[in-house]
C-alpha cells in the first residue's frame, strides 16, 4: 500500500516456473480491486488453496445489532469498561459501523491460538495498551502502545501478545490508503506529506512458524474455521505492494496554523467513506489572539469519533483515556464550557487521540449502548 518491497527469493520473472531447492514453488497473486489495483506475490513451497475442511461457527460473537441513538445525542462509550479477556480476533466487540467502515474495541489477555484472517475488511488497529507481535506469511510486525497496525484484508495472521492489550480496531470495508495529496502523480509520498516512505515499519522477514494449519475466517460476519493441508507460512519469499506494517502515530508531524486549521490537517489514513485523523503533541496556533480549542462547528455530512489516549484533551472534560466519543450530524458540536476560553494565550497541547470521521450515519451497537455514560450528553450544560 505505501511502496513496493521485496523479500527472499522470487523468479526474476513473474509467472514463470521458479523452482528452490529443485522443487517447484507455487505463486500467491494476493490483489485488490480485482486485479486492478496493488497487488503482492507470494512464493508457497507448497499450494496455498489447498483446504481440507471448513466448519461454520456462525456470527462473530463480537457482533451486535447497530441503531442510529434515539433521541438524537451525543455518545460517550467508556471502553475500559470492557472485560479484559479473550483475543485480539474472537474477543473484539462491534461498537459503531455503517457500510464503509467499523468501529470495535478490545481488550485481550491471550494470544491468538491459531491463525485468523478478516475476508471483510481491511484493519487498522490503533494499541492504546499492550505489547506484541502480529505474524503475518510475509514476516512479522511488532508492535507497542502508540502504534497503528495494518493487516491487508483476508491476509492470514496471529496476534501475539507480551502484555495485555487495549486495542481500537478500524474495520475498512475498501482499501485503506494514503491520502491521495501526499502523493507525488509517480506514487512517492511528496515533501508536503507529515510523514514519509521511512516512517512505515514493513514485516520482518523471514516470518515465523505458523502455530497449525487450523485457521479461523471471518466473511460476511460469520466465522468458518477451515482446516488447510499445508502450512500457509510455507514461503521463500514475496514481492509486491500490499503487505502488513506498522505506523506509530508519534511519527505523524502536525501542521499548525497562525489561525487554526481544520481538523482535516491531521488526515493520515483514508478510505471510501471516511479519514482517520491523528491528534499528536503541538505546537498551537500562534496570532496573538488565536483560539486554538477547536470552533464549534456543524459538518451535516459527517458523523465524528474520537478515542482519546493520552495528554489534557483541551476541548473535553470527563473523558479518559481509551473513552470513545461520538458526536452526530445534524446538531452542532464543539468544546466543553469554559475549555474554548482558557485557551486562549495556550502555546502548546500534549494531547494524543485518533478521530474517525465518516461520511454516512454511525449505527451504534448495543455492545456500546452498555458502555455508555449517560451524563455525556448533558453535560454542555453549565
Ligand atoms: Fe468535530
């Protein structure tokens, strides 16, 4: 997704017999938009395909049915309040979605037993806590708090943990990319982009040893556990442009403006239908008579999350670290009472949060409404 990579061994040309150690390996074309768009192969000792059983296990149990909040409100769902148990991939709960994209948290303390893969969706998850690995066919991402991880859809992987996690999970319903003004029109990231090629930490090659060959899909929402013939993390090697890495979002460098920018600025992911925005230490806006708390403001084509990770989040009280807020079109949002005014004069903000912005309605989950803090909506008034 962000720049081509080569590991181990591949044939100089594609397509073509390629054989180590005299054996004849099997390519792995894994593609997107069809076979329109960026595309890596994989080179297999033995076929990928070959898969011996499946077994339907029915919905995820992560799932919960979605409603746009009656009456109209302002949502607080307190994350931490979830159980910290089960696994990255089976122990996740659905709070938010619509058609582009979904929103799940989760608080594991195990490591994924066997392999999972997501046929629905691209991910990017957000580790608010805990520390880990991800291992992935093409190698293995490492990761610790602060850091955005990314695994291509439907691409197998197993999420290892050193420590408990507290995981925000974007679910991409199309590919997650770069937003296309970083880009140069030949694909480099440009000079204006906050974050260059260096800053993405690929895979580290070569991957480990799959933990079996049991591997547990999710497609459609409902879960198979397919049983495959040989190990899918047989390979000698890969080329291409979709691989898993991770971004931590400390190497995202924000813009300020004498006057404030919109929030827009921050964008450091997109997808159809929504932008991922990171809120990082800063700098604030410097004329003498700024306001650097944002302007309240109504953006009727856009309903707003935000999950707050660290720092003094100037625009909010009552939130802590690993809340999620949502924020609806259709009424004007903005700043706590009293947090726009004691801005003015501020230098600086050592807040940390990512936003979510989405383009269609958010259906909250009952899994949220569990969660939620029910004075948040009221709590404007002074
Ligand atoms: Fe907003």
């Amino acid at each position: 997704m962000i720049h081509w990579l080569q590991r181990g061994q591949v044939p100089d040309v594609p397509h073509t017999a390629f054989e180590v150690d005299g054996k004849l390996v099997y390519e792995h074309c894994f593609t997107r938009a069809g076979f329109e768009s960026v595309y890596s192969i994989l080179y297999h000792r033995d076929p990928p395909h070959w898969i011996t059983s499946g077994e339907g296990l029915g919905r995820h149990p992560g799932l919960a049915a979605a409603h746009r909040v009656d009456p109209l409100r302002r949502v607080h769902i307190e994350t931490g309040k979830l159980g910290q148990t089960g696994t990255a991939f089976l122990g996740r709960r659905m709070v938010a979605e619509n058609s582009d994209v979904a929103v799940w948290v989760a608080r594991p303390s195990e490591s994924e037993p066997t392999l999972v893969a997501n046929a629905d969706a691209d991910e990017l998850v957000f580790v608010h806590r805990g520390r880990g690995r991800v291992e992935t066919p093409l190698g293995t991402v490492g990761f610790q708090p602060h850091d955005y991880v990314y695994v291509p859809q439907a691409m197998p992987h197993r999420w290892v943990l050193d420590e408990p996690g507290h995981l925000l999970i974007i679910e991409s319903r199309s590919s997650l990319r770069i937003p296309k003004q970083y880009r140069a029109p030949e694909g480099q990231l440009s000079m204006y982009a906050p974050f260059s090629h260096r800053d993405f930490r690929p895979p580290e090659w070569p991957p480990s040893k799959a933990p079996g060959q049991r591997m547990l899909v999710l497609s459609g929402g409902s879960l198979t556990a397919c049983e495959l013939a040989h190990d899918p993390f047989d390979l000698v090697g890969w080329s291409g442009q979709l691989w898993p890495f991770v971004f931590p979002i400390s190497s995202f460098r924000p813009r300020t403006g004498q006057i404030h920018l919109p929030p827009t600025i921050h964008t450091t992911f997109a997808g159809n239908g929504y932008v991922v925005c990171s809120f990082v230490p800063r700098v604030v806006d410097f004329h003498e008579r700024a306001i650097p708390c944002p302007y309240p403001h109504s953006s009727p084509d856009c309903d707003e999350i935000l999950f707050y990770v660290e720092g003094n989040f100037t625009s909010r009280k009552g939130v802590d670290a690993g809340s999620i807020t949502l924020h609806p079109r259709g009424v004007p949002h903005g700043p706590h009472p009293g947090t726009y005014e004691a801005s003015i004069g501020s230098q600086k903000t050592d807040e940390l949060a990512v936003m979510l912005d989405t383009f269609k309605p958010l259906l909250i989950s009952e899994n949220a409404l569990e969660i939620e803090d029910a004075e948040y909506n009221l709590s404007w008034v002074r």
